[in-house]
C-alpha cells in the first residue's frame, strides 16, 4: 500500500538509519539511490520518483538528509510524501532541528518513533504532542508516564489528552494572509492571490468545543444575513480536528482544539489584490564594466477597517538579483540599509518601518570583471518581504469565537491579524 | 549527554566485551550494552554473534529495554531461525502484559519476524489481541494479521483471522476499523480472486461512518478502499459521492487525492444533466488547484493526476489556466509538467494568456525547459486552428533571438505546422532559410530538409541548399541522409531539368556509397521508379499527406479509464497501469470504470463502429432465423477471378478504409460500402498466414492461458546490426491494451543506458503510449524485458505488409532501425460481438466485392471460438448444415472497421475455408 522501508541517507547517500516495514524489499536496494539521483541531476531530470528495476524510491531532502521511502508496488504516492514530510515534521519538534547530527544523537528515540509512526507500512500516529506523552527522550521518566495506556491514541479526538489544566483560560487566534502578486516587466499584474491561514494557541483546560465565525460569504447567504463585507473564499483546508462533514453541511467551523499552537486552517483568495508595495526598477548592465541599478519602492496608502490610522509596513527586505560575477558593491540609500549578499548574489534592502504613502529609493553600482562569464544566468525576479499588522487584505474577520466547556469556565479569545508577502516576484526587463 | 557515544566504540575484540555487558547482573550497564548493540546494527556491523545474549536481555519490565532488543530481534531473526525461537515465549508472556503498550509492541514485533517456524506460536496470542479490550492493541493486531498473511496465507486462513479480521470492520473504534480496512486490502490485493473485500452497502456506511472519525492516514486507507467498490446504481453513487466531498477540505493533500479517486470513479455512474452532476464537478476544481500549494513533491503528484483528469473530464478545470502558469523557483519537474497541462487546456478563449507565458519561458536558461516551450508553441498551432498565426509569428520572433537551440526547435515544431496547414505559412521560409547555418541537430537538419524539399517550387535557390548539404552526405546521420533523399527526389520531380545532376549524385550515394540498408532500399526505389514510369513517380512521391493528428500524447482512452481509478499511486504518477511497473501483478485485473448509468451518455465518443453496426440493420423487417441462413448460405462463395496487380494506393483513399488482411489484398474494400470496387489478387494464403493462421493454431494448443494469443517472441534487431543490443519481441493484448514485449539483450561489452522508442506511422496509427521504461542501464550480457503498452491514436500511413511497423530504438551508443510484423488480432477489440441480427443484415448488405476466402489447414472446431474469443473474435453463430460446420464471427479493429467471417469445416477434414467480408465504418 505505501512504503516497505524508510531511510535516512546523510548527503553521500550513507544510511544513517532505516526502518524496514515490510520486508518485501532488500534493503541494500538502497545502495541504488544515490547513483540514479546523480545521474538525473545531471541529465537535469530530477524527479521525486527514481526507479532501479522493480524498485521504487520516492524521496524528499530535509536540510542535510535525504528521506527515502522504497517499494515494489503501487503504492499511494501522496501517501507516501504526506508521510515522509511528516516524519520531518515529528523529528523538529522532537529536536528542534532534523539533521545528521540530530538523527545520531537521538538513534534509540529515532527507532521507538519510527517504530510508532508505522506500521507495515501504514502510518499510524503521527501527531507529535500525542507521541511525547508516551515516547519521551529521557529513557528515567519513562517508567511512570509509560505505564499508562496512552488513550488519545485511540480516541476518536486523536489530537487532544484529557485533564488538561490551565488556571486562566485563553485562546488566541492569529490570521495572518500572505499575498503573492506576479507582476511583470511592463508593471502588469500577471497574477494574484491571497492565502490566508489562522493560527490558534491554545491555553484552554478540559475538552472544550469551539465555535469559530468568520464573515464568509456563503455562510452568510445560507443564513440569510446580508450586512457588512463578505469574503469568498476559493478553498478551504481543515487541520484534523475541524468537523468537515459540518461545514460541508453549513459552514460551521467547529471543533476541539489541539491544545497549544496549531494551524486551523488556510483558505485561498482568488480577488485581485493591487500590491500593497509596488517596486520601480532600473537595471542597467553595462557588459565588461558595471551595472547600475536603481530601485523604487512605494507603499500604497491605506486605511485600517478598525480605526482610521495610516499603515505601517514592518521588516519591509527588498532582494535585487545580480549577476554572479559582479564585484565592489556601492550603495545609496533614502532609507534603510544595503547589504550585498554575494552566495546568493542578491543586494539585500532592509527598511524596518515603512509607513503608507511613502516611497524610498536605493541605487546601486557594481562592477564587472573584463573577462565576461561565459554561462547563461537566469533572471530571477526581485522579491519583496514585508509585515503589515492590524491588517488583512482580503477583509476576512473573526466574527465570533465561542467557546463552551462542560465546567462551564469563562475563557478569553484574543484575535491578531497580519499581512506578510508570499514573496512578490517582479519580472525583469 | 546524547547517543551519539555509542557509536564511538571501535576497539577490538569489541563484541566480546558488548556479550560480557549483555550478561552483567546490573540492569543499567545490560542496557547501555543493548544500545551499543544496536548503535553498531546502526552503522551496519553486524552483531549478529550476539543473539542468545540479546535475547536474554527480552524479559525486563524496562519498556525501552525491551523496544530496543524487539528491534534487534526483527534484525536479525531471519539470519536465526533457530534461535528465534528462543524468542517465542516472552511474546506469548508480554502479550498478556496488563499493560496495553507492551502487549501491543509484542504483537507488532511478532508479525515482523519472518521465519516461518514460529509463526504458528504466534496465533494464540494474536487471537487474543484481536479481541483485547483496548482499541491500541487491536489496531495492532489488525496489521498483524496482513503481516502474517504475507509470511503464511495458508495459515491465516485455516486459523480463521481473515473472518475476525472482516468483523473488526464494524468495531466501535474508528482507528481500528481503519487498520482493518488497511489490512484486508493489503491482503486483496496480492491475492485478487479471494473476494476478501466484499464490499456491500453495509459495510460501506460503516465505512463512511468511521471516515469522519480516523486519523488522516485512516481516511486514506477507507478512501482508497471506497473507490474498489461498484455502486449499485446511481442513487447510491450520489449518496457515497455526498459524504466523501467533505474531504477534499482535508489539510492533507494525499486525503484529498484519494478523495478525487472515488469521486472521479463514481462521477462515471450519475447521469449527466443531474443538477448534483454539475455540483460536484465544481467542488473539485478548488482543492486541485490548492494542491498546487503544497510541497513540491506533492505538486509532482497532483499535476501528474491532473494531466489524467483534465483528460477525462476537462471541464472540471477549463477556467483554470493562470494556476498552471510556471514560477520561478519551481522544481524543474513542476514546471514540466505544469507545461503540458497548460497545452493540455488550450482552447481559443485563453490561447493568448498561453503564449505570452510560453513566449516568456522560451527566454529562460534551462535548456529542457526551453526547447519544450518551444515545443509547447507549436503544439498550440496544432491545437488551437485559431492560433497558428499568432504561434508562428512568436514562433519567428523566437527564431530572431538567434539562440541556437531555441531555433532549431522552433523550425522542427514549423515543420510540423506545415503539415497540419499546408500552403499557408511558406512565406516565413525565407527567415527559416537564413539558418539553414546554425541547424546542427539532426532533428533540426532533417526539418529544414523536409520544407526545403516540399516547397522547392517556391525557394529559388532550393538547389543550391540542398546541395550544401550533400557535400557532407556521409556525416549526416541517417534521419538527415533519408529525408534529403527524398527531398532531392521531390525537388527533381518539381523542377527536373536544372536538377538532374543533383539527383544522380544523391542515388548514387544513397545506393553505393552507403552502408545503410533503409537509405539504400529508399534509393533503389525512388531510382527504379524515377526511370521506369516517371508519371507515377511523382504520383507517389508528391502525394498528398495525410493530417496530423491534434494530440498526440493523449493517453489510449482504456489506460486513462484505469488509471483514474489508480489517482494518486505511482500508477498515476508513471501513466502506466500497475501490471507494467508491478512484478507479479500480471494476471490481476485491471481496474476499470463504472458504466454511466439512467441518461447518461458515456465520456468517450460512441462507438462508431457499433453505432454504425445498429444502423446499417435493416429497420423494419426481420426475416427467420431459417431464411437469413439460408441466404447467408446462398452467397457466392466462390473466389472472384483476378484481373491483374493491384493498383498503387490512391492518394485520396479514406484511411479508415484499409485493407485487413495485409499484402496482396490491397484494395480490397474502398470506402464505406463498395465504394471502390477492386482487384482481387490470386493468391491469398501467404499474407493472410500472419494474421488469422495464427489464431487458428490456437485449436492445436494445449493448456493456453484464456486471453488475446500472443505469438511466441522472435528476433526483431539481431545483435550484430545494433552494436550488440539484441531485440526479440512480440506483440500481445492484454485487458484492452496493446502491449510490445520486448526483451532486450546487451551483447556488447559497454553498458547501454538512456533506452527510447519511436515507431514510423503506420496503418493503425500505433504509437507507444508511454516511454520505453527501461530504468536500469543494461550491463554487458544481461537481459531485460520491456513492456511498452501501445496507443491507436498515432499518425496513420498504409504500410506494406499492412502489418509492417517500422521501429526506431535509441540508447546511449546510438539510433537502430528495425520494422516487425504485429499479428491483426492484436487489434480486435473487445466490444466486437455484433448482434445476431445485425450480423446477418450486414453480411448480406456487403458487396462480394470485399469478400475473400481461403483455407486454413489442420484445425480443430473444437475448443476454437472460446480461443477465438480470447483474442476478441467472437462467434455470433454456429450452424452445420449438409454435413459442413459453420461458424459465423465477428471482430472489429481499433480504427472502427468490422470483419465478418465464416468458417466452413467439412466434418472429418481437418481444413478450414474462411470467408471474410469487411467494411469500414
């Protein structure tokens, strides 16, 4: 059905540790993978499925490791991925950081995990707040909390323990949207769209059921309300605990949090969104001598729904392409700081606060060495980073969020709004 | 302090210290020793010297102690058999442990150790931890039994696990009934005919009812199982596709994906003006596009998948082009594929978006990425009738860029586009002839050629540009040798008096100086023609082409049906059905779609060949049974008198229309009905003998498997012509699809790679529906089998012998040609049967004039038509009349056209006379 074994292969291709699942395999198949990927790479054919007779390897890279799944049949390959970035998933949170390092240090936890994640070849538990209540990385405490039947396992809430306590009761729910625009050498719009997500944290004691309302438009139309902004929302995706077939029904989100922090669920936006900071650029190369650039960023001027106030764009990071053999950086500034990062050939613009309705300028000059490169470069396009809080560009709000615990506690919902850029990609000349 | 110590230890005479640690009496330093242990497995020492010592490590209440000498144990067992049993008796202990993790790990590591010998130690406790009152264990066990099977399905049975198992669907929890569903169709699959999962509305609400509950991954395995179900008619369908739609809001993408499969596959069953029809197409629209978020390896996945849906049902994401569009920075395989579905859901209302991006991508640096751009643009023109124009002058301002590769892929894809709009872009020759220099590609080269040579009328100096190519005549590779050939040949018979010279230096080149057997048969043929009967020689060499087809990538319509209902596994993700990437799943049944069902119409095209069957019976009087035999009887059987050669084919002959039965019986039916009337040749048994013979040894054979004969593999491409690589194949159709078997030999010293497949156009437009899958470099002296699954929908061109198919291989070393013969039977399709009393009205309604007859010698009656009917030629009715057996068949080929055929047997004589009546559709 999936996998018949998974690896982890450090850069060389070394294993550095696998689980064999099904046996259906011979695990020094692995010996293959590493070749076939060479050999695609350089054929500029790389792909996320390599075969080598009638074995199958689907893979993934994480930071210095690969991780590999094989089989010889024909399994779910969705599956398969979902479960790989799972692993990578549960690993962070068990190490902070998934690398070789990580992997040796931590062999004994890696194999009780790996042990639990699956199981011939199914993945079963997979939520990592659940594993930690009964695979701990200190082998001391393992007796008392062990001991006990891990319940949640089991339950049909699957992300959530019983007898949980916190002495105030809170939930705070962040929206952040991320706004991706394409525009083009002439300063056409080519593409847009918005994909929102919102984040809980929650602090809440027992097992409590939450109510989430949002201004979305088709709730609204089912319920025959026909005041203040509507957002249509293109797609909606569920973290686990979300009762689909209820808001398949009527729209209701509702719910039993995962306690702490979650993602409960990314929507997409298909309205066309102007861009919130617009860039005016001038690159000129000159061949064997120098490049100039000028860059012009401008931020639109707008209101906040809540409170009349002008915006202010935070962390606003413009990254500028160079050529790869450019040398000796000189920068201008109106505002903010210039740096040139040259691994990734990029000058780097940093403005910490921008606020609406400005426009600040940076020029740049580099020069070229005499011997031009004989490699094609790409022409990748310039990005723009930014944070504008108290502010989504859609207009989606939290309307209510009702919280209802059989105790019968009082419990604070605190709400935040964010817009970031997805990376806004404008196309050079 | 972290592992990372154990791994330090590399002194010697280490495993005798690790087995003096493993016996100490302190229960720290035994599981420190353990973690060495396994630190050492780790990095693949092995340990195995150490197993009575691990073992005896087994029974601790230390549960990490325990999980770590469990893991050692599924290691290294198999290499122990007979220690492993040592083992036996603790798993039977811990899985009465009062505490549920230990009886659980027990009973998942027990079914890991794959030694035969102790597996019928391990029932009792499975029995018990099957019916265990904690939901973790059973959801253990439940896999235990898959595990199991694999290792003893003979054992599994008897003990009764796979009815325990079935019950476990209807357990109150829901992760357990997930495992369960998981486990039996694991089981089902690798055992297709146990009838395992016998799904029945039942089970399938519980299903349905335990999807809302489970993990993610249980949704997955209850999906994946849904979508093996055939509702009972569309009612149900719609009531299954209700409840699963809420999944496809599901964060995970392969939820989602599994999702699309059963709707996908139950869509086939509701009624298309169902208003609940049009819902559910628009509910799928969004969460494929979301897919398109998700991490790059899923997108791969998704955008594969997309390519079959929006070939089954395209409607689904026609608005959808902007999505598609390339990004910068994605994985070069996204964008590759993002390219084809954006070709693929072209359409004039977004042609324009389309090549602005194309245009775009065609200035990248990725040179793959380029060339199919390029690629991409003349696909479009081929597309899109409205486009051409605005493609080819992109076309020519990507020429302008002077980018080597970039043009020489635009003129190959201009080539093309010449042949889909003749006589409507030539004035853009001009600007193609201006790099007529920088062309050194062969496929590049040999394009110029073919325009030069086609529109040499028009080029004033097509001389001279030929002529420049000649002077390095034995350089060129054998595509560009062939096509300038013809192009001289073309250009002489255009413009003959300055062009003499030019050709007598080409065919003698051709004829004298090479070594090239196709290069030098092209010659003799075009000489003898050209000094023989001019006239006709430039009937056939300036004949008029045949169109291109559209598409002609799309997926054979039968594939596409089944691997829809593989949406989201690696099937989907090769376009490949399971049985050509799966050992052993030869013989499982391909997956097929459920029929539509009330009004609905079906997806595909009507049969032309059945509707047209239906139509041509006579409408309203029907005659007895007695007297339309007794007619059928009546027909003249007698061989018509020859009157002469066949004629060459006309150049306007209907393609449909084409001759069965091979060689001599060239025009055998003209179009339609007697539409050409034609010479009967005089002989017919030698290029009938390909075809039907080979069905008739059938009778002979004993203890054939049922379905479509193949004929045994014979040498197509001898070592010594290919540099050492040796072909010997066949042909053989499996479960609806033409397969080329082949198998492949290095005799060679050096190791072939990069293996790919081209077929010339030939009668039934067959083309291999995928690339040759040949995955591992082939060393010296090793043999592999290749199994290429075949389309119908290639160009077509009348090939002689009609069967002829003219194969191109390449791999690593170089380009070999070779032609083959596939048997006709391979294209007789399924759904030849015709009905009795269509039958009988179009056997008369046939002119005698597409009647042939002969004899085949020593065959049995019996047993024949059931062989027959394996190879999709299907006995409509048997008759013995005057002491004389008669069988009446039908097929019908993948083109459209239908062959009726008697066979007459003189009971005691061994000999069969056939008669045969064909007509097109």
């Amino acid at each position: 059905m999936s996998a018949s074994a998974v690896f982890v292969l450090d850069l060389k291709g070394k294993v550095l540790i696998c689980r064999n699942y099904k046996g259906d395999v011979d695990m020094a198949e692995i010996d293959h993978f590493m070749p076939l990927l060479m050999i695609h790479e350089e054929e500029g054919l790389l792909c996320p499925v390599l075969s080598h007779g009638s074995v199958h390897f689907m893979w993934i890279k994480h930071s210095n490791l690969y991780l590999v799944a094989t089989t010889n049949k024909n399994s779910n390959a969705s599956l398969v991925y979902s479960f790989l970035y799972k692993i990578v998933e549960v690993f962070t949170e068990y190490f902070k950081e998934l690398e070789e390092e990580s992997i040796q240090d931590n062999f004994v936890v890696v194999y009780e995990l790996l042990d639990e994640l699956m199981d011939f070849g199914f993945p079963q538990t997979t939520d990592s707040k659940i594993l930690q209540e009964y695979i701990t990385q200190e082998g001391a405490k393992l007796e008392v909390a062990k001991s006990k039947v891990p319940t949640t396992v089991t339950n049909a809430v699957s992300w959530r323990s019983e007898g949980i306590r916190y002495k105030k009761n809170e939930v705070f729910i962040d929206v952040i949207e991320s706004i991706n625009v394409l525009v083009n050498a002439n300063g056409s719009v080519m593409s847009s769209d918005i994909v929102g997500s919102i984040k809980l944290k929650t602090m809440l004691s027992g097992m409590p059921e939450l109510r989430l309302g949002l201004n979305d438009r088709v709730l609204f139309a089912l319920t025959g309300r026909d005041k203040g902004k509507t957002v249509v929302m293109e797609d909606v995706k569920f973290h686990q605990c979300v009762r689909l077939s209820r808001f398949d029904s009527d729209r209701t989100i509702s719910f039993i949090p995962p306690d702490g922090e979650s993602e409960l669920m990314s929507y997409r936006i298909n309205t066309h969104v102007k861009p919130l900071i617009w860039i005016e650029s001038v690159i000129e190369k000159f061949s064997h001598s120098r490049v100039e650039i000028m860059v012009k960023v401008i931020q639109r001027k707008m209101k906040y729904r809540q409170f009349k106030k002008q915006s202010v764009a935070n962390n606003v990071e413009v990254r500028v392409p160079v050529p790869s053999d450019a040398d000796s950086p000189k920068f201008k500034t109106s505002t903010g700081n210039a740096k040139y990062v040259p691994e990734k050939n990029l000058v780097v613009w940093t403005i910490k606060s921008f606020p609406g309705g400005k426009e600040f300028l940076m020029r740049a000059h580099f020069g070229l060495p005499s011997v031009e490169n004989n490699e094609l470069e790409g022409k990748p396009p310039i990005t723009v980073k930014f944070e504008i809080p108290y502010f989504t560009v859609s207009g989606i709000q939290v309307r209510y969020m009702k919280i209802i615990e059989k105790s019968g506690y009082q419990a604070l919902p605190w709400v935040r709004y964010i817009t970031q850029s997805g990376g806004k990609l404008l196309t050079q000349h | 302090m972290t592992d990372s110590k154990y791994f330090t230890t590399t002194k010697k005479g280490e495993i005798f210290e690790l087995k003096a640690e493993l016996n100490s009496d302190k229960k720290e330093k035994k599981k420190e020793a353990v973690k060495k242990v396994i630190a050492s497995m780790t990095v693949g020492k092995d340990v195995s010297a150490l197993f009575p010592d691990v073992v005896n490590c087994m029974q601790t209440d230390n549960l990490e102690l325990k999980k770590l000498v469990y893991l050692y144990l599924m290691n290294y067992a198999k290499s122990q058999p007979d220690m492993a049993i040592m083992a036996v008796n603790t798993f039977v202990k811990d899985c009465e442990d009062p505490n549920p993790l230990i009886r659980a790990l027990a009973v998942r590591t027990m079914g890991c150790i794959r030694v035969d010998k102790i597996t019928e130690y391990l029932c009792e406790p499975l029995r018990k931890c099957l019916k265990d009152e904690d939901p973790y264990v059973r959801k253990t066990a439940a896999v235990c039994v898959a595990k199991l099977h694999d290792i003893n399905a003979q054992l599994v049975e008897d003990q009764g696990f796979l009815d325990t198992l079935k019950d476990l669907i209807s357990d109150s929890n829901p992760m357990v009934v997930a495992n369960a569903v998981a486990a039996l169709s694991e089981i089902a699959e690798s055992h297709p005919n146990s009838n395992l999962l016998d799904l029945n509305p039942q089970t399938i609400n519980k299903l349905l009812t335990a999807l809302n509950e489970c993990t993610e991954w249980g949704q997955i395995f209850i999906l994946d199982c849904l979508a093996n179900y055939t509702p009972r008619d569309d009612r149900e369908s719609q009531s299954i596709c209700e409840r699963v739609t809420p999944r496809l809001s599901h964060a995970n993408s392969a939820v989602v994906l599994s999702a699309v499969k059963v709707l996908m596959k139950f869509m086939e069953m509701l009624p298309k003006d169902l208003d609940y029809y049009g819902t559910l197409l628009k509910k799928l629209a969004p969460p494929l596009v979301t897919l398109l978020s998700a991490e790059p390896e899923l997108q791969y996945v998704a955008l594969r998948n997309i390519n079959l849906i929006v070939q089954r049902r395209p409607e689904i994401l026609k608005h959808e082009m902007k999505v598609f569009f390339v990004k910068y920075n994605d994985p070069i395989y996204v964008k590759l594929e993002k390219l084809d579905i954006m070709i693929r859901l072209a359409s004039q209302a977004n042609i324009a978006q389309v090549l602005a991006e194309l245009k775009e991508y065609a200035t990248e640096v990725d040179v793959d990425f380029v060339r199919k751009a390029v690629r991409a643009i003349g696909r479009c023109a081929i597309k899109v009738e409205q486009s051409a124009e605005r493609c080819v002058s992109t076309l020519l301002d990507l020429i302008q860029t002077k980018v080597n590769y970039v043009v020489q892929e635009a003129i190959v894809v201009i080539k093309d586009i010449f042949r889909k709009y003749p006589n409507k872009y030539e004035s853009v020759i001009a600007t193609l002839c201006e790099n007529l220099d920088s062309l050194d590609e062969p496929e590049a080269r040999a394009a110029m050629i073919w325009i030069v040579g086609e529109y040499a009328e028009r080029i004033d100096n097509a001389d001279e540009l030929l002529e420049s190519f000649l002077e390095g005549f034995h350089d060129e590779s054998t595509q560009v040798q062939l096509q300038l050939l013809t192009a001289i040949v073309k250009l002489f018979l255009k413009k003959p008096t300055e062009t003499q010279e030019l050709v007598q230096q080409v065919l003698s080149l051709a004829t004298q100086d090479s070594d090239n057997p196709d290069l030098r048969d092209r010659g003799y043929i075009y000489w003898r023609l050209l000094s023989t009967d001019p006239v006709a020689a430039k009937e056939v060499v300036l004949a008029e082409k045949p169109l291109i087809s559209e598409e002609t990538d799309l997926i054979e319509p039968t594939l596409l049906e089944e691997l829809i209902c593989h949406i989201g596994t690696l099937a989907s993700v090769y376009h490949k059905p399971p049985s050509a990437f799966v050992e052993g799943s030869r013989g499982v049944q391909h997956k097929r779609l459920p029929g539509s069902a009330g009004s609905g119409e079906s997806v595909d095209s009507p049969d032309p060949g059945s509707a047209a069957g239906a139509s041509e019976a006579p409408p309203a009087v029907i005659p007895s049974q007695g007297d339309l035999l007794g007619d059928l009887l009546n027909l003249d059987l007698t061989p018509p008198t020859t009157t002469g050669p066949p004629p060459a084919p006309s150049s306007g002959m209907q393609l449909g229309a084409m001759d069965l039965l091979g060689g001599g019986l060239d025009s055998l039916m003209g179009a339609g009905f007697g539409a050409a009337p034609a010479a009967m040749p005089a002989s017919f048994s030698a290029p009938v003998s390909g075809g039907l013979d080979d069905l008739f040894d059938l009778g002979g054979g004993v203890g054939m498997p049922m379905g479509a004969y193949s004929p045994p593999k014979t040498i197509w491409l001898p070592a010594m012509k290919a540099k050492g690589l040796e072909i010997s194949g066949t042909f053989a159709r499996r479960a609806g699809v033409i397969q080329m078997e082949m198998t492949l030999t290095n005799k060679a010293m050096s190791v072939m790679t990069d293996f790919a497949i081209q077929f010339n156009r030939n009668s039934f437009g067959l083309a291999p529906a995928g690339p040759l899958q040949i995955l591992t470099p082939l060393s010296p002296n090793q043999s592999i089998e290749a199994s290429l699954p075949l389309s119908t929908v290639g160009p077509v061109m009348k090939m002689e012998p009609l069967t002829n198919l003219q194969v191109a291989v390449k791999n690593n070393i170089d380009v070999f040609y070779f032609s083959c013969q596939y048997p006709i039977s391979m294209l007789f399709v399924e759904d030849g049967k015709m009905e009795r009393q269509v039958f009988l009205a179009t056997w008369k309604d046939i002119p005698n004039d597409n009647e042939s007859q002969f004899q085949i010698k020593d065959c049995h009656l019996n047993a024949t038509s059931n062989k027959l009917q394996g190879s999709n030629v299907f006995t409509i009715a048997k008759r013995t009349v005057e002491g004389q057996d008669m069988l009446y068949q039908s097929m019908k080929l993948t083109n459209g056209i239908w062959v009726l055929a008697e066979l007459r047997v003189q009971t005691g004589n061994p000999n069969y006379t056939v008669s045969t009546l064909i007509f097109g559709v």
